[in-house]
C-alpha cells in the first residue's frame, strides 16, 4: 500500500468515527440535515444521541451559523389528528446508557430562517450543548434524498418558513 492510499484510507477511517462530546459519554450517530425545497427558509436535523454514561444527560440547545435560529422541537398532536411542532424548551433528556432517536415526525433540531438554501452533499456545522456533557460540534451532511424512517411519517413538509413563528 503506499503512503498515499495509507493516508487516504486512515482519513476515510477517520471519517466513519461517530462525533463525541468532551467527555465522551455521549455520542452521535448517523446525523442529517434536510430542508423542505430549495427555496425553504427552514430545515431539521435528525440523529441518534448515544448515553455511554452512568447518569442521564440532557440536550438543552443547539446553534449553527446556517440560520437566525435554532430550537429543539417535537411533533404533538392537537387533539383533532393534526400535528403541531413546538420548542422543547427544556430539551431532550437522554437516559444513561440508551439511546435517543431525534426523528422525522419526532423530536428534531429545527432551523429557522435559513441563510442559504441546502443542497444535497452540503454540510451543516452545528453545535448540540449537552447538560453535563458539554458542547459537542459537528458537520452533518444534508440528505434530501433519504426516505423517512419505517413506521413514521415525513411531517418535513409541514416545517414551512419558521423565521417569523413564534412559542
């Protein structure tokens, strides 16, 4: 093998790692971004956040220099079958030693009031402030193409321009 591929396949290797907080307990898998159209003013970020530690943790915000804000959200119903999102004000708690699915349809990092629109390949850097954790920063590559998750319904569409909206 030479010195080339030796480095290509070691930064590849690299590459694959999951993202880790400081103190490692906590780390992030499979993140994407996507926004509704290219014309979106918003978009979302999903994940699974994994708790290696000993005591529960809690993901109380997010930032990203993508967009005027960025809130923690979820999808409840209003009683009438429709679905609404709302802040998480209080974030997600994420239990010792399990893990927590951020998803379409679910609990999400939402974007609002986007700067520039994504496209498909684009990376998104984002900062997640974890309770005891720290802050953990990442790049999350922006999937349109994904389809949503078996069992749960894309709700992507219903995210509209959020930069006004207010809790």
């Amino acid at each position: 093998m030479s010195l080339k591929s030796l480095i290509l396949a070691a930064g590849l290797g690299f590459a694959a790692l999951p993202a880790v907080a400081m103190d490692t307990s906590i780390m992030v898998m499979d993140p994407y971004a996507r926004a509704a159209s290219p014309v979106a003013k918003s978009g979302a970020a999903f994940m699974e956040i994994m708790n290696h530690g000993a005591e529960d943790d809690r993901l109380v915000s997010a930032s990203s220099p993508t967009s005027a804000r960025v809130e923690l959200h979820t999808h409840i119903d209003d009683g009438n079958g429709v679905m609404l999102m709302r802040e998480v004000e209080d974030g997600f708690t994420i239990p010792a030693g399990e893990t927590y699915m951020l998803k379409r349809g679910g609990d999400h990092v939402m974007f609002m009031g986007l700067k520039e629109s994504w496209s498909q390949g684009d990376m998104v850097p984002v900062t997640l402030v974890f309770e005891k954790a720290g802050e953990l920063t990442l790049e999350i590559p922006v999937d349109l193409e994904r389809a949503a998750e078996h069992g749960g319904h894309d709700h992507q569409h219903g995210h509209g321009d959020h930069s006004g909206h207010k809790h």
